[in-house]
C-alpha cells in the first residue's frame, strides 16, 4: 500500500489501538489531542506526530482521512471545516467494518447492539452465551477493547455495543443481526434536538441484514418497511413473557417457554428484556439454545449496573451507578420495586446532560421511601422533585437513608446523571457507594 497521512483525533484506549491499526496498515500518522497530557501518549511510536492544543479546521484540511474520537461532535467547527473541504471524516468502527468485509475476517458474523439503556448488559450476556456455545467469539466496540483490537482471522462471531457517538461516524457496518433496545433522552448537551438523537441510534439499522426491536419502544421500531425485522418484548413479540395458570413468568420464543424467569440472576423486570434481546441475537447468529438459556441460568450481570451490594439491617443497598440518564433510572426503578415488600430509597445526583428530571415523577410514584440529590444538578433535581432531599455528597445521602430505612426495604444508587462533577468515571462513583455501603453497621438501620 502507498502510505499516505491521516490524522487521528483523540488518544486514549481507543485512539491508540486506532494508531497502530493505521500504522500497520502503512499510513502515516498525525495525532491530534485538546489535552496537555493526552492518556497513552507515552506509548505512540517514533514516527508518529502528536499536536497538542485546540483543533483547528485549517490544520485539518490537510488531511483526506481523519480518523475522530467518539468523543468528538461531528458539529464541531474544526470538524465542519475539515468535512466542507472535502475531507473524509469517520470513526474507528467505520474502520473495522471496512476490513470485515475483506479476507481474511469476511467469514465472521456479527452483531451491533446499540441503545439508551442496557446494551452493556446485553453484550457482554451474549458473549458469554457464545462462549459457552463454543464459538469464537469476540466482544467489544463501546465496552472493553476498542474494535479494531478485536480483528483476528480466528473469530467466527464479533459482538459490538455501539454508542450514538460510534454511529454518527459509521456507515458501512453490514450486520446479521442489530438491535436498539431502548431510546431514552440521553445526551442532549450533543445533539441538535432529539429527534436528532433518535436518528442516530437508527443508523444501526440500515447497517444491518435484520433488525431487533423492543416491542414496548416505538422509539426503536426500524423505519425502513422492507427490512426484515424481529422483536422482543413482554407480550405480543417473537421473543416475550408469558404467564401460565399458576402466575409463573417464563422467557419465550413465540409461545414456546425457554426458562422461569425465578432461573435468572440478573435482577429486575428490565433484565428479562434483556434476556429476551439476548437470545434473539443469539439465535440469528447460530447459538444453540441450550448453551444461551444455561448461561441465563448463572449470569450475574455487570458491575455498577443494578448491583447487589449489602444487606444491612434487612435492607438491601443496590449500585446502579451506570445509569447516567433519566431511562435508566425509570428502568431499574419499574424493574426492581415490584421485587421487594418494603419501601423504595433512592439517590440522584450529579451532571444532568439537559435532562428534564419532571419526566421521572412517573417512575416515582411508587417510591415511598426517601429520596436524595446531590452533585452539580442537584437543585434542578430538587426543583423538578420538591420531595427530594438536597444533600452535600454521597455519604450524606447513605447516612440520611440509613436512619430512615426498615427492614424489607431497598436503597438504589440511580443517579440519571453522569458522574463527571464529582468522580472521574461512573465506576469511581459506584466504587464509592459500595464501600460506604460496607461500612454501614445495623444500629444505623432503624
């Protein structure tokens, strides 16, 4: 190949594995990072230059190619500069779907999930079901290793979660199967409006062979009449609930039961929609039914997402620091209070991305427990939900909850706002929680 100059904006994980992809592949490297000390610089290789400092439109349209961080906002002006002179802008993901489509990788399938809420769950559930079915199988794209890690003539299935900012970038993604699992409002600080936002997560679908929607979304229903389409949901779906003579929920395909949902491990009702996106997937790549339902049957789920932490006193302390938006915290408060006899607690707090915290009264209105706010939003949070309680941090909001809350009772972490204002990640925050959480003794449980 005759190497030619490609710039590469943004480090970190996934612009470094971006790097040397592109290295390999005999281009010449420029980076670009707004950051003094940019995360992997010490591991770019001689030859490589790296420009510190805003980005600036008239040093990009120097480049044909440039290879942008999700992180990135294609409507950043430097970005609009370099696209209206005619430069190729596209994302790593966009890369990897590039080389899929060549030997010696084009006999893998694969599978795109995308979604407001869930779609880390739903990942890494159905790797781990293609493990336990035996096939190679490799996971990543917006969770773990960044896609281009991932190629390897040896894999026969890759799995992919895709966030909406993977997806402005990416266009030749030739899926079997994609699913959106949920829309919420999410990332409004980004986008236009939306609908905006909506449009973007359906990208997924004219990048894909059949798309999987969720039956209770009409958010996530493909708009494209002539695909072929399946769906998953509580009732009336290809893949659902149903409910026998004796009040016991099964997973189903169709009317045949899979699996008692009292057999899952991954808590709450949002979970068994979860389990049904699972096995959909699954079955359109090839998975055997048997090895997808055993895993179901041992599956814990992911840290920070609905986590049990503790039972103190006879209450239970629940992580769900992952959900950094409104949805999902309607989620895991619909899937999780019908589960228990007590009274609901529930933390919030932090940035709130634009958010309207009124849109989750509904959710709220089985929440008879206490409620704190705390972080950068808090006061919007409070102004929209006078019920709730303004507190200084987290500890305050566990001490305040732990002399209200009895035996039977369930204390949530669902924060419906990003961490960034107090802790560098979500993992920090729900890190947090957990060891004040062990740190809890009876006597401050009433």
């Amino acid at each position: 190949m005759v190497a030619s100059h490609v710039a590469v904006l943004g480090l970190g994980i996934t612009g470094l594995a971006t790097v040397n992809y592109l290295l390999r592949a005999g281009y010449k490297v420029t980076v670009f990072d707004t950051r003094k000390q940019p995360p992997g610089e010490d591991k770019l290789t001689a030859g490589v230059t790296l420009i510190k400092g805003d980005l600036r439109g008239e040093r990009l349209i120097d480049y044909p190619l440039i290879i942008s961080s999700p992180g990135i906002a294609l409507a950043t002006p430097a970005l609009q500069t370099a696209i209206k002179a005619g430069c190729s802008v596209i994302g790593d993901i966009e890369l990897f779907a590039q080389k899929l489509k060549t030997s010696p990788y084009q006999h893998a399938k694969c599978v795109t999930i995308t979604g407001s809420n869930g779609k880390s769950t739903v990942t890494s559930l159905l790797g781990e079901m293609a493990k336990k079915a035996r096939v190679r199988v490799a996971v990543g794209g917006n969770i773990g290793v960044p896609a281009l890690d991932l190629l390897s003539p040896d894999i026969d299935l890759y799995i992919l979660e895709l966030s909406s900012f993977q997806l402005e970038t990416t266009q030749s993604l030739n899926a079997d199967i994609a699913t959106i699992l949920n829309v919420s409002e999410d990332h409004l600080d980004r986008y236009e409006s939306y609908q905006h936002y909506i449009d973007t997560k359906q990208s997924i679908y004219s990048q894909a062979k059949i798309a999987l929607f969720n039956k209770q979304d009409k958010l996530t229903f493909s708009t494209n009449q002539l695909q072929q389409t399946k769906s998953f949901g509580f009732s009336d779906a290809d893949y659902q609930v149903i409910c026998d003579n004796y009040d016991q929920n099964y997973l189903a395909k169709g009317t045949q039961t899979l699996l008692n949902v009292k057999q899952l491990k991954l808590s709450g009702k949002h979970n068994w929609l979860n389990a049904l996106a699972a096995i959909a997937l699954g079955e359109a790549v090839g998975l055997e039914m048997d090895a997808m339902l055993a895993t179901l049957s041992y599956y814990t789920g992911l840290e920070h997402r609905c986590e049990f932490v503790a039972q103190v006193a006879g209450v239970r302390w629940i992580n769900d620091s992952k959900a950094t938006n409104i949805g999902a915290t309607q989620a895991a408060l619909k899937g999780l209070s019908e589960t228990i006899s007590g009274d609901v607690h529930l933390i919030l707090g932090g940035q709130g991305k634009g958010a309207d915290f009124n849109e989750l009264s509904p959710a709220l209105s089985d929440v008879k427990g206490e409620i704190c706010c705390f972080g950068a939003d808090a006061l919007k949070i409070q102004k929209a939900l006078p019920c709730a309680n303004l507190v200084s941090d987290l500890s305050a909001a566990i001490k305040h909850i732990a002399n209200h809350a009895c035996s039977g009772d369930l204390v949530i972490l669902s924060p419906a706002c990003a961490s960034l204002d107090m802790y560098p990640n979500f993992m920090a925050r729900g890190d947090h929680f957990k060891a004040l959480v062990k740190t809890l003794t009876p006597s401050e449980n009433k």
